[in-house]
C-alpha cells in the first residue's frame, strides 16, 4: 500500500509540476513582452518614423524629430530624501515610501505595504521631500532603476534617503518620462553608473545625466497612454497565471494530504 500511495502521488504531482512549469514559462514570455515593449516604443516611437544616427553609444539612432537630452534637462528638481526618519514611524499618519514601494516592472507605486510617519509641523525635511503628484521616483540604492510615477494621494507622502526625487518640467509629460527611465536602454546606462563595491549605489548626478531619447510632447502623451493600456492587458494576464499557479499549490498540498 506504501508503494501504490507513492506511485499514485508521483504521478499527481508530476502532472501538477509540469502546469506549474509551463505557467512559469508563460509568465516569463508575458514579463519579456512588457521590457521589450516598453524599450521598443521609447526608442523607435509608435509613428514608424525614419530614423536617424544620433552618434552616441547610448542612442545610436533616433526617429526624425525626437532629440537626444540629458534627463536633468527635463526636470526642475531632483533631491534625496535624509536619513533619520526611524523617529518618526507611527502606526498611522503620512506615508513615507520605501524602495519596496518601487517596481522594476511598472511604474505604479505599490501601497500594498506602506510605513507611515507622523512629522512634526517644522521638520524642514517635510517640504523638500515631500511628494506630489506627477513626481517620478527612482531607487538610487540596492535594486537600481526601479521606477514609479506619483498618482494623486489621498495623503502627503515623503521619500527616504534611497529614493531620488524628479519633478519634471511642465513641458514633459511624467508618465512618458517613467517609462524612459524604465527602459533598457536607461537601465544598462544606470547599471554602468553604479559604484560602491558590495553596495551599489547612484549619485543624483548619475541620474541627472541619464541620456534619453525625448519625443514631441504631444507624441509623449501618445507613447504614455499606449503603453498604460497595453502593459494593462499584460498585468491582468499575469495576475491570472498568478491565481492559476497558487491554485495549483493549493491542490498539490491537498492531493498529499
């Protein structure tokens, strides 16, 4: 009976194996779909432009009418949040965002778990850091390159000292300015920048001087809402395979038991 428990339980379990394996695989497609996405739009743009040779090794070529810019020619503002904040941590209050509130696949904030802070009306570091909508946020330590844009929050929010704050100029759209800085193309400009041994890490230099490749503004917003609504479609496909894959551990521990 040990024997024929064991055979039939191989067999199950091998078969609920291989549906995990090839969700997994389907998973993989789906995240390789969205990268390659997201660089091929914001390096080639959605019009079928001709292109042209831009002469730099981070932009080789560019569609007709886009230009070449450092990323701190398209912001007002950059700084880092200090260090410090521990003393603050509160049960409730404003959110204080941590690199876990960053995503190297989106540029949507995750609040699924969030620190909160209570600040004092006169701590200065409250009106530099504090966050508004439209800000771009990016990891300057550990996992490089994760990217979010601010949504409008129902509460102040402020950022630590491992998240660069960018405020974009009003002559760039934010969500086409997330994506370019969520693509391959910044991020192995971000990687080569990284110093600090162990612990990489970026100076808010690094980031003023990521080069872009910058579209008309009406084009930005184009490029934005494309990419909002395909990467979308991408998600919930994700998030399906997601809920099949815990189902699919849900039956093989129910099988065993």
């Amino acid at each position: 009976e040990q024997r024929r428990i064991a055979a039939w339980l191989d067999l199950q379990t091998n078969r609920i194996d291989k549906r995990r394996e090839l969700l997994g695989k389907k998973r993989d497609l789906l995240r390789d779909l969205r990268s390659n996405l997201i660089s091929e739009v914001l390096t080639s743009g959605l019009r079928g432009q001709e292109m042209t040779p831009a002469g730099m090794n981070d932009l080789p070529e560019l569609p007709i009418g886009w230009k070449a810019s450092h990323a701190k020619r398209l912001l007002r503002f950059i700084t880092s949040g200090s260090r410090g904040w521990a003393e603050y941590y509160a049960d409730e209050g404003d959110l204080f965002l941590r690199i876990g509130n960053l995503t190297r696949e989106t540029i949507d904030l995750d609040l699924s778990d969030v620190q909160y802070v209570a600040l004092p009306s006169k701590a200065a570091e409250g009106k530099r850091t504090r966050v508004r909508e439209g800000d771009m946020l990016v990891s300057i330590t550990a996992d490089l390159g994760s990217i979010a844009v601010a949504p409008k929050l129902t509460k102040p929010a402020y950022v630590n000292q491992h998240i660069a704050l960018c405020r974009p100029k009003d002559s760039v759209h934010p969500r086409w300015l997330g994506y370019a800085m969520l693509s391959s193309q910044t991020k192995r400009q971000m990687m080569n920048f990284g110093y600090g041994g162990t612990k990489v890490q970026l100076s808010l230099d690094d980031v003023r001087n990521v080069w872009l490749a910058v579209p008309p503004i009406e084009e930005q917003r184009e490029i934005a809402a494309f990419l909002d609504a395909r990467l979308e479609k991408i998600a919930r496909q994700i998030a399906l395979i997601d809920r099949l894959d815990d189902l699919l551990q849900q039956q093989r521990k129910a099988i065993i038991h």
